[in-house]
C-alpha cells in the first residue's frame, strides 16, 4: 500500500488540512514544477491535492467539498479520470462532511462573470488553477484531487472561504485511508456462489408470470431476499405486498420462494378469485411433506432454525412443533423423555451451528428420528464448503447479499468462525476503506439470493484502488434444476 503526500497551493490551506503539507504554489506554472519534483520522488508515493476551489455547479454550497471524478483544463488538452474517487467520497461522507463528486477544471488564471457562467454549462462541477497541471505530471501515481468551495457565481469569498478552510480540516484520515489502501489486489471469488436453482426459479415464475398475465403481478413478501432482485422486478411490473388481502381482485399472485404456512394457502382458496403462482422452493417444499408426515406418525417435532424468518413461520403452521435456534435451547423443550422425537431443520442454516443442535437433541432424546436427508439445501451447503476452502487464500472475504437473507447471514458465521476477517454488503456501495490496510487477497462470495452481477461490482470497484487479478476456487459444480409451475410453463 502507498505512503502518502499531501499538498496544497497556499500556506493557509495546508495549515487547515494539519500535519506535513508541502506548498505546491497557485497557478499553471508552479503547479507543472511541484507535479515534476513529486513524480521524481519513490514510486510508492500516492499524492492528493488538498485545497479549495470555485463552484460552477449552482446546487454547491459554500463549504461544501468536492473530490474529483476527473481533472481537465479548459482547452481539453490535460483530461485524466481519478478513479478512486467515489472511495474517497464515500469515506468522507461516512465521517459526516456533504460531499460531491464530478470533474474539476484547471484555468491559468481566476475566472468570474461571464467566463465562470460558460464554465458552468459543462458538466464540470468545480474550477481551480492547479489540479489539471499538477496531475498531468504523475501518470503513473494513485493521485486525489479534493477541493472545498470557497466562492459560487454568486460570491462568498470571505464567508465561503472561512467555511472551505474549516472542511478541509477534516479530510486527512479519508486520505489517508484511501492511501493505505490503493495498490494491486488479488481477488479469489469462492464457487458456487450467487444464484441457486430454487431462487433463479422463483425469479422466472415472476417474469414469466408479467408476460403471460400482464402487469401488474402481485407477490407476497419478498420473493428473495434481495433488494436488488424486488426492485429490478418492481421495475418489470411486479407489486410485493405483506398479505394477500393487499391484493385486489381478480389479480394474480406469486406466493414467494420461502413457503407459506397452509393458513395462507387456505385464505387464498377462500378468496375464490385470485390466480395464484406458488414459487416454494421444492426443497422447502420438502421440509413441508417431512412435517406433515412426522405428525402424521405421532412424533413431537423439534424445528432448528430462526425465529422470525418467512420459511420458520410457513412450516410451524404445517403441524405442531416446537422450535429451537440455540443448542442451549434444547434443555428447555417441554417433551417427555419417553416420546418419539423427529427434528427437521431450515434450509438455509450453517451446518456446523446444525450438528451441534442436532447432537444435543439427540443426547436428550437418543431414538431421536430425523428427515430421509439433510434438509440444509444442496445450494447452502455448497457455498458454505465454498468458503470453507478459500478462506485461508485471502486476508478479508467480502460476502455479497442482503441482510435479511439467512442464507448470505450463515455464510458470514461459517467464515467468522474460520477466523477470517469477513464483512456482509449488499453491494458495492457498502465498501469501506479502512477494511483494506494491509489486505493483499480479497477473497468474495455471495449467497444464493444474490445476483451475480452484484459480484462483478465489488470486483470493478476494487479496480478503482488499482490493478486486481482475480481467480476462482472451485470445489464442486452445480447442476440442479427445478421444473417450473404448470401455470407458467
């Protein structure tokens, strides 16, 4: 990771930014020499431009803070992207500083009046005398350009420029973030991950529902947990509802991947003039059948999995159970020693955290009778394995996916318990910088809800810090798949 320079063209704005700040002077001139003396310096230096600049956007505010997408002079003759800006944005945003990012352009001398307003029918948000030039001098070097607004068309200098220093008081750490984590990453992307067979199937009954029905096509709940996956459907002419008596008449409705309980299935059946798509997954669907015919058999049937997920709640209602998430729970399940005792599981738990609920069940109640095979979907365990065999390949291991998806959840527990550093995002908007000093090798995984283009992101984002060399480790493959209801086949 790079060391980093700071500098600024005034002595007053390098004392607002603290600690060692080179004075790179005002203007084209000393900007193109400071930029050729910091290019001789080691290569392992990243440089930020640190100071203030004038507004051409008119939404900026004084004080505000600006970190370049780009920098380019006037003429267009100097045009370089900075691609670690949105990282350096978005740390800074985290720190409570109003932040924009865009290009900035460089003129060789202050503009204002007419000159300004041209200026400000480009997309650039923000002028200054220095960045266009000094950047143009470091092309092989992570270099950041970031600037608080000390005047607007409409003026400010004196007040503005009182503001812009006190912002800038305030960016060192973001910068220096950013600069122990540039350089080259390794990426190892675990296999399988994302999509399973059941989610991409639940996904296709709702688009094939939209065409052969219309929009729009109701869903109860979340059809996976995925906000990604509900808006991308919204936006195709799907509308998610909490119950079905959301749902108007006559409409057609997706019952989601995760199950439902028969009480809904019957309050369907009573309504009479709904059309309704079950998207269950057929290995939930599975767990169903086992505690149906547990019951059927007189045993008292303990349910492992968490309270509160969609999948407990519909297969609680398929017959009398007691459930328990915690092998400590087990101590406290009112049932006679003497009784015949069937477990089955939720799909999407850790099987590690299973086994040991498992083992304890099974020192209460030795006969203990269990489903005909595991419950814990094929996809879950996989990724879970997934992990397991990559976490010692990489430093941090970043799990893509929702944070109401248990399966993504369990993901981030079997890596934890592994002893690797592992942090759960939705998308790459969730990247923090001060998770990659000193990280070499990101490994990354998503889980069976979550796009795979979600991944791409992360890796494309990654990119911005500097070059990534990605590999995938594979332990198995995955050919599963699942035949599609007769309504939309």
């Amino acid at each position: 990771m790079a060391d980093l320079t700071i500098v600024s063209p005034l002595r007053i704005e390098a004392l607002a930014v603290g600690g060692a700040v080179p004075r790179i002077g005002m203007g084209r001139a000393k900007a193109t020499a400071s930029g050729a003396k910091l290019a001789a310096s080691p290569s392992s230096q990243s440089i930020a431009l640190v100071g203030v600049a004038g507004g051409l956007d008119p939404d900026l505010r004084l004080g505000q803070l600006v970190v370049a997408t780009e920098v380019r002079t006037v003429d267009g003759s100097i045009v370089r992207t900075l691609p670690g800006a949105e990282w350096i944005a978005h740390d800074l945003r985290h720190m409570g500083l109003d932040v924009r990012t865009g290009p900035i352009v460089s003129t060789p001398r202050i503009v204002r009046g007419t000159e300004r307003a041209e200026l400000a029918t480009t997309d650039a948000v923000a002028v200054d005398m220095e960045s266009a030039w000094l950047v143009d001098q470091l092309p092989d070097r992570p270099v950041a350009v970031v600037r608080a607004i000390s005047d607007t068309a409409e003026g400010g200098m004196v007040l503005g420029g009182m503001r812009a220093l006190a912002t800038l008081m305030r960016v060192r750490p973001s910068l220096e973030r950013w600069s122990a984590a540039v350089g080259r990453h390794e990426v190892v992307l675990a296999a399988p991950r994302s999509f399973c067979a059941g989610v991409e199937r639940a996904i296709e009954i709702v688009e094939r529902a939209i065409e052969r029905f219309g929009s729009p096509v109701y869903v109860r709940r979340q059809i996976v947990h995925n906000s990604h996956v509900v808006a991308d459907l919204e936006g195709k002419g799907a509308i998610f509802v909490e119950e079905l008596d959301e749902v108007p008449e006559g409409a057609v409705v997706v019952l989601a991947a995760h199950g439902v309980s028969p009480k809904v299935r019957e309050e369907a059946a009573r309504r009479g003039d709904l059309s309704v798509i079950d998207a269950t997954c057929p290995l939930v669907t599975k767990v169903h059948h086992e505690a149906r015919r547990f019951a059927s058999q007189d045993y008292r049937i303990v349910l492992i999995g968490h309270a509160g997920h969609e999948e407990i709640a519909g297969t609680l209602g398929e017959a009398p159970m007691a459930l328990v998430e915690r092998p400590e729970d087990v101590a406290a399940l009112d049932i006679d020693p003497g009784a015949e005792v069937a477990y089955l599981t939720q799909t999407t738990l850790a099987t590690d955290e299973t086994a040991e609920i498992v083992a304890a069940l099974r020192d209460r109640f030795p006969d203990l009778h269990g489903p005909n095979s595991n419950d814990i979907c094929y996809a879950t365990q996989n990724r879970q394995d997934a992990v397991r065999g990559m976490v010692d390949l990489c430093d941090l291991l970043l799990v893509v996916g929702s944070a109401n998806s248990s399966n993504t959840a369990r993901l981030v527990e079997v890596a934890r318990r592994e002893g690797r550093r592992t942090e759960l995002i939705e998308d790459e908007t969730q990247l923090r910088l001060s998770w990659f000093d000193g990280v070499d090798a990101v490994g990354i995984t998503a889980g069976a809800s979550a796009p795979e283009f979600l991944v791409q992101r992360v890796i494309d984002s990654l990119s911005d810090l500097g070059p990534v060399a990605v590999t995938e480790h594979r332990t198995t493959e995955e050919s599963a798949h699942f035949s599609l209801p007769q309504a939309v086949r």
